[in-house]
C-alpha cells in the first residue's frame, strides 16, 4: 500500500507516531517518496482540524514537492520528525 501510496504522489496525515519507531516501517515511507504529516495520537477531531487548518498551506508546499519526509503537526508550524535511533528503547531521550 505504501508504496502505491508514493507512485500516486499522495501525502498521509496519521496519528500512530509508533509506526515510525519502528525502523524498517519509518525507511518504507521514506523509499516510497510519501510525505507524512502527524497529528498527536491524544489529540481531540476538534484539535486535529486545528492543526490542520493551521498547518494546511505548509502541508501542500511539502507535499507538493513530491518527496519523502515526516512531519508533526503543532500550533505554531510543521515540525521535521526525526525516527528514534535503532535500539533506542521508547521514551529514552539521550542522544548516542
């Protein structure tokens, strides 16, 4: 599907960040060329409209360029989401 997902030029807007952390899921986006927006999982249908009203002429601009990338959805821009280092345990902020 993912790839079916990047030959059509399609963007995602999801709110299941634990798909990225898991490696190989995360890199089949990214092979693929989908453009990725995340909504926090938490979040209200009332607050996820927000942020996509805010964030909607940002998510075209990306998603228009047609490349791969993972962005977070906030009140103030699009965040670049960066996938946890493999083997990093969930939650474990450090850098290595």
């Amino acid at each position: 599907m993912v790839p079916l997902v990047g030959r059509r030029g399609w963007a995602v807007i999801a709110c299941d960040i634990r798909i990225f952390e898991r490696p190989n899921e995360y890199q089949a986006y990214l092979r693929a060329n989908v453009a990725v927006f995340l909504l926090p999982g938490e979040s209200k249908i009332a607050e996820r409209l927000e942020l996509i009203q805010i964030n909607l002429a940002a998510m075209c601009g990306e998603a228009g360029q047609l490349r791969a990338g993972v962005w977070q959805l906030t009140a103030r821009a699009l965040i670049p989401y960066r996938a946890p280092a493999a083997g990093r345990k969930r939650g474990d902020r450090s850098r290595t």
